[in-house]
C-alpha cells in the first residue's frame, strides 16, 4: 500500500512512530525513564557504560533500529589495536544476541545495530528486543575487552 504524504510527513512514519512511542513509554515508566522519540524519531537510553539509540527514521519506518556503540579503539595502542580490529572485523560476519544484531566499524568506534520489524510488533515482543540488545552490547563489550 502506498504512504500518503501529508505536507511533508509520511503517515507510515507518523502510525510506526506512535507504535514505538508508546511502547517506549511503557518501558519507561516501568525503569522511572521518561522515554520517547524526538522530532527525528530517536531515543536516546542511557544504559550502564553505553547510550542506546533507538530510532524510527524517516527512510526506514518499517521497522525500529536499535544502536549503540560498543567499543571505542581511540585509546588502544599497538598490537592489542589491531587484535581488537580484527576481534571486531571477525564479529561483524556474524549475527550477535538471539535476535540478530550486527557490529560494524567507523573509525576506532566499533557499533552495534539491530533493526526490528514494527509489523506486528508487540509491547512484550518490543521490550524483549531491546532487553536481548542491551545484553548483547555487554557481551560485545566484554568479549571485545579481553582482547589483547
């Protein structure tokens, strides 16, 4: 089915924003956060050592990205750099946690992202995804920290 266009806003964008609003909410109240997407449609959760993104974009409003970035190289000298890089490299072909998330590289940021389809997407089915990706970050982190 083909998106309206109102102006300039995309009713697939607005009816899968007001999905995850409302989700995030809910997930807010129960941790005493006051989550919600911004104009952009992003989140922004602090979480332990990481701030988890959580967006619907305007390009993508099929489903909702999850991103955060687990590893800073910046500070990492010599041969345990490129162990890591290639620690991270070797990761990025595979799919992390239970539900798929992806590492990639920019620079000395090593990230993780996961895309979850808002189609059908329950409260219970929102909030486990983004319980398996914040675990998943941990995971990566530390596995990535015992690199040498």
């Amino acid at each position: 089915e083909p998106n309206v266009v109102f102006g300039n806003e995309d009713v697939g964008v607005i009816r899968s924003r007001r999905i995850i609003n409302k989700y995030l909410r809910r997930i807010g109240k129960q941790a005493n956060l006051n989550l919600s997407l911004d104009v952009h449609g992003f989140c922004y959760i602090p979480f332990k050592k990481f701030l988890i993104i959580i967006g619907v974009p305007e390009d993508d409003s099929e489903a909702v990205h999850f991103q955060t970035m687990v590893f800073d190289l910046e500070g990492t000298k010599g041969t345990t750099k490129v162990h890591k890089r290639i620690a991270a490299a070797n990761l990025t072909q595979t799919n992390l946690g239970k539900l798929g998330s992806h590492l990639y590289m920019e620079g000395d940021e090593i990230s993780l992202s996961m895309a979850t389809p808002i189609k059908n997407l329950s409260y219970r089915g929102m909030a486990d995804a983004l319980e398996d990706f914040m675990e998943t970050a941990l995971q990566t982190n530390a596995s990535l920290d015992e690199v040498r």
